[in-house]
C-alpha cells in the first residue's frame, strides 16, 4: 500500500456514520491525501509502514464528518431585529409580512447592496457556520426577486465558498415572495420566474438546485408545480419549503417531483410523510424557526421513523424567523424541541444532510469520500447536542486542507 499521506489523525474517537447509528470507532485513525479520506478505521488496522506529511495525536477526541449544513438563507442585506421586538410585542409572522414587513424587507435590502456590500455582510455569518464545525453549506437566493439581483446573491454565494475554502450549494429561491412590482399578480411573477430567473440562473451555472415557498402567505400548490416543472426542464433538482405555517399539502407535492427535500413540515399529515417515503425526500427540519416563531406544532417526527424517511437538520439561517449563527445549536434544538436522539441529529447534519444537497461525495467517513472532518473538543457524540453555545472545534479539514481565512484581511 502507498502510504504518502498528507495527514493523519491518530488517537480518536470516529464517529463514522456508516449503518443506522453512528458507526463508531475505537481508537480510530483518519488519514487523507489528495482532498480525499484513504483510511478510518481502528489505528490497529493502519498499514504497519505509514507516513504522513502532517501526523497529530488527539487524545481521544470524537472525529466526525464536517457538518453539512443542508438549509440557509445567509446571503442577504441587513436584518429585521425591530420585527423581533414587533413579535415580543404581539405581531404575528404573518401580520408582519401582509403590512410589508418581513421577506419584502430583505428584498430591499438586499436590493439596495451592491455585491461587495452584501459579501461583507454576509462574510461574517459564514465565518460564524464554519467555527462551530460546518465544512458544507447550502446557500439560497430569495431576497432579489429579479434577475439582476437573484444571480447577485447566488455570485455572493459563490464567493464565499471561493474566499473562505468552505464547499457552498447554491438554490434558487426566486418563487420565496411577490415583489412589489408584481404585486396582485402573482402569476404573471411565476411567468417571470419560469421564464427569465430560471433559465438565467440555469444558463450562468449559478444554481445546484431550486426552491420554491408554498404557503398562504407566499405561493400556491399550482404556482410551485410550475417552477418546477420549469426546473425539470432546465435539469435541476428541486426542494420545498413546505408545511411550515399550514398544509397546503407541500410534501407530497415536492415529492410528486422527486424532491431532494421537503423542508420544515410542521403540518404535515400522514399522506405526505407516505408520499416521501415512497419516493426517497429527504425530511429537513428546522427548529430554529420553531424555536423563533415560537410555534407549538411539531413535524411528525415519529412517523418519519416508522416510514423510514431520512431527517436532516439545518439552521434555516435567515433574518425573519432563524437568525440562527450555529448548526451545532440547531441540533442541540431538535433534540430538545422535536425529540430526536442526538445520533438522529447528528446523521441530520452529515449522511442525511448530504443526501438533502444529492451530494454522494461526503457525509461519513469512509474511504473515497472527501476529507471533510472535524475533530472536537468532546469524547461523545451526545456532547456536540448538549452544550448550548461554546467553541467546540478543535481542528477543521475541507477537502483535506485548513479553511482560509485570507477574507476580509485578517
Ligand atoms: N424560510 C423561509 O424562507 C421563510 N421561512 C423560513 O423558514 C421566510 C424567511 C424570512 O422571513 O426572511
Ligand atoms: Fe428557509
């Protein structure tokens, strides 16, 4: 065996996640070359001639995949804390948005930031997923609504994975709210969408999947099966918001159409969770908007199991109902709000967060996988669940290599 590593970590814990638990390994090994894992697995397994450009011993510390952070919104212009004083105050979400509060505000943000603005801005959040152990995000559109602005945010996107070293997955969301220049005529937006965003983004390779907001206060069932339809179309795979506020029957919906995910699902009926298991969607739950709307109604997480559909969890990062800065929290929120075990949540945001994106390249660590992994400041898996807040990283690897931190200039 050639054994020309560029590094190895001996003396920890892996949590693997290979079969249904966490697939964990003893005084494990993980060794790398090329951005790509070439061994996990008991050290006692390691070829007795091994040698590695950088070799650390880490006292027994848990080794996990990079977390993968399946759902956010963090590219966007300014926030919306007043309208979280407005809702300590008694306004509802949906109030908020229909006076032209809520998304209608970060679209004008959003719009008025020119691209370096809005990378400033945007800088520190991903700054902020990547400390506490993210190595791949998912980052959606949705506040431009127009062409100029939508392919905007996507290249902001883009540039973040590009600065910082970290792997970024772009979604267009461009069917998330009606502009105001569209206003009373939703369809002829969804034209616009089908007919200009779509294809632009598709054609400038700016976007990896397509979304769409199905609800009351956004768009409806016939308006979301024409964006994605448009998707097929142009070859892109789709995911939902779906569920959140109201059944609107969104699950069953996105997985008429063989959707990578159907997302938050508080109100989702048995129909729907049987349509997503049938055709393989990726429940993604989101507590940190339950958490931020303080809602009450939980997804249907037991039937999830019973029918086999994978769950991951995401932080939902967004400035109306998820102003949420650590994945790591949002798993510690769907053990403590939604009852899943902290071996649930932590295939949420690896294996089952990769198959959310379609990505087959990482999630575990297995050999031929990337190198993305994380080494922790914890012995127990439980651990990364337990503790609110903190800095529990201990060493980072994408791709094999450290994160950048050339941004921004320091
Ligand atoms: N994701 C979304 O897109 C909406 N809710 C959610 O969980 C709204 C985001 C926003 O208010 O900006
Ligand atoms: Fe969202």
């Amino acid at each position: 065996m050639d054994t020309n590593w560029d590094g190895l970590w001996l003396d920890c814990r892996l949590a693997t996640l290979e079969g249904d638990g966490l697939g964990l390994v003893e005084d494990g090994a993980l060794a790398w070359r090329d951005g790509v894992i070439v061994y996990a697995g008991p050290r006692a397994g390691l070829p007795a001639r091994h040698a590695a450009r950088h070799e650390d011993s880490l006292a027994g510390a848990l080794v996990t995949p990079g977390l993968i952070d399946c759902h956010s919104h963090l590219v966007f212009g300014g926030d919306r804390a007043r309208e979280f004083e407005q809702r300590l105050h008694g306004a509802s979400y949906e109030e908020i948005a229909r006076s032209g509060g809520g998304i209608a505000a970060s679209v004008r943000a959003t719009r008025a930031a020119d691209a370096d603005a809005l990378f400033a801005q945007s800088l520190p959040r991903a700054r902020a997923l990547l400390a506490d152990g993210v190595t791949t995000l998912e980052i959606k559109s949705g506040y431009g609504l127009d062409v100029a602005s939508e392919l905007k945010m996507l290249r902001v996107a883009r540039r973040l994975a590009a600065e910082l070293g970290v792997s970024v997955r772009t979604t267009l969301l461009a069917a998330h709210a009606l502009p105001p220049e569209f206003a009373g005529r939703a369809d002829a937006y969804i034209d616009h969408v089908c007919d200009a965003i779509l294809p632009a983004a598709a054609s400038a390779g700016l976007a990896d999947a397509v979304d769409a907001f199905c609800e009351r206060i956004a768009f409806s069932p016939a308006q979301v099966r024409r964006v994605f339809t448009r998707a097929r179309e142009l070859g892109l795979p789709v995911k939902l918001h779906a569920d959140q506020l109201s059944d609107l029957g969104g699950a069953a919906l996105a997985a008429e159409f063989t959707a990578l995910s159907a997302d938050h699902l508080e109100w989702t009926a048995a129909d729907g969770v049987a349509a997503m298991a049938a055709a393989g969607t990726v429940a993604v739950l989101l507590p940190g908007a339950y958490y931020a709307l303080r809602e009450t109604r939980l997804p249907p997480i037991d039937g999830f199991r019973k029918a086999g559909v994978a769950m991951a969890v995401a932080t939902d990062l967004n400035p109306g109902t998820s102003p949420l800065l650590s994945l790591r929290l949002a798993l510690g929120m769907a053990c403590t709000l939604f009852g899943l075990t902290p071996t649930e949540a932590l295939r949420g945001a690896t294996v089952n967060a990769a198959r959310a994106l379609g990505l087959a390249d990482r999630g575990r660590l297995t050999v031929g996988l990337r190198a993305d992994c994380v080494a922790w400041r914890v012995h127990d898996a439980a651990a990364l669940c337990y503790w609110i807040g903190g800095s529990l990283v201990r060493e980072l690897r994408i791709g094999g290599r450290l994160p950048a931190h050339r941004a921004g200039g320091d």
